[in-house]
C-alpha cells in the first residue's frame, strides 16, 4: 500500500483531469470512457483509507454502472457520436471559464475543508473537493440524463472518498455501490423514455 500513498498525488491530479473532460466532452462515448477512467483513480483515492480488495470493489461497481448506462446508449443510439465541429461552440467555451473558476476555487478550498477529518490524507482530500465541485458544476450545466447522471455519480465518488476515512466498513462500501448502480439504472430508464422509441432489439423482433 506504500506506493499507493507515494504516488497518490497522480490519483488526485488525474481525478481532476477526467473531471473537466466530463464537463466539456459532448461525445456520449469518451463521455462513458472518461467516467470509466475516473472509476479507476478514485478507487486508487480509496485505497489510501481502504484494503486493496475493497478499493476494487469499488472499482468494479463503477465499471458496471459505466456498462449499465452503455447497454441504454446501444439501444437508443449513440447521438451525436461522429459529429465534429469545425469551430467551439460558445457553449464550450462557457463551461470550460465555469470550469477554471471551480478548479481553481477547489484548489484553494481543498487542503482546509476537510480539517475536521484527521484521518484523510491532504491528497485524498484534494480529489474529494475536486470531484464534488466539478459534479455539482456538472449538475448546474446540464439537463441531458447522461451528463445529469454522470454529475451524480462524480459527487457521490467525491463523497466515498471522504467518507470512507470516517467508517471504513464494507457495509456502507455496499451501499455507495448500490447507489451508483442505481443511479445508472435510472439514468438508463430515463434515456430510453426520452428516445420515444423501443429499443433496437425489440424493434427488430
């Protein structure tokens, strides 16, 4: 576990990164693969105050809420997937200023607002703010239900982080897995009732 805590500022900085490309990435398909890449450095940010075998754990039920949310995306389509514009959007450009706002607001907030927890490392702490202020900016700018869910599950993974230092028990590990799955049930239901179509495969029978 040495090395986890010797190289856990990558963790962080990675946690960071994944987030901003969540905010600005359209492509529901990086947008999945982002996410999924995120799953992995914040159950590296778990691992610090967790055994190995619960971080993954973690890992793995936010793999299968990436798979869930997928297999919806496979039904409905993949929206907008190819289209590549020639100029940025002001849209992008509004959210990637919003973005360097938060980041930076995170920066300066993140080494003192969890000081009542002693027992979370000042990296740890680092990603936790990271994630929840770039999932709730997530949760500000949009209304499509991947992006919406995507937000969700960002905050909740900010919110593991932290509160994994204070009750490290594999019940509430159970817990915050099933939330994650269950938020991307949902978000599942709700990209196949806006689509106003059956899914493919019921189509074709």
């Amino acid at each position: 576990m040495n090395w986890l805590e010797e190289f856990a500022i990558i963790a962080s900085i990675a946690v960071a990164f994944t987030g901003a490309l969540l905010i600005l990435l359209d492509n529901r398909r990086l947008l999945l693969v982002t996410l999924a890449v995120q799953y992995i450095f914040v159950a590296w940010l778990v691992g610090l105050s967790l055994p190995l075998q619960v971080a993954a754990a973690k890992l793995v039920a936010g793999l299968l809420a990436c798979a869930i949310v997928a297999v919806a995306l496979a039904n409905v389509g993949w929206t907008g997937q190819l289209l590549i514009p020639k100029t940025i959007p002001s849209g992008t450009i509004f959210r990637a200023i919003a973005l360097c706002l938060v980041l930076m607001t995170a920066l300066g907030l993140g080494g003192d607002i969890w000081m009542t927890l002693p027992k979370i490392s000042t990296v740890a702490s680092y990603g936790a703010t990271f994630l929840i202020a770039i999932g709730l900016l997530q949760l500000g700018l949009q209304e499509e239900p991947v992006k919406v869910g995507v937000g969700l599950l960002t905050i909740i993974s900010g919110f593991e982080v932290t509160y994994t230092t204070i009750e490290p028990s594999l019940a509430v590990m159970a817990l915050l897995a099933a939330v994650h799955l269950g938020i991307a049930v949902v978000v599942s239901y709700l990209l196949l009732m806006a689509s106003g179509e059956r899914p493919r495969s019921e189509s074709q029978s």
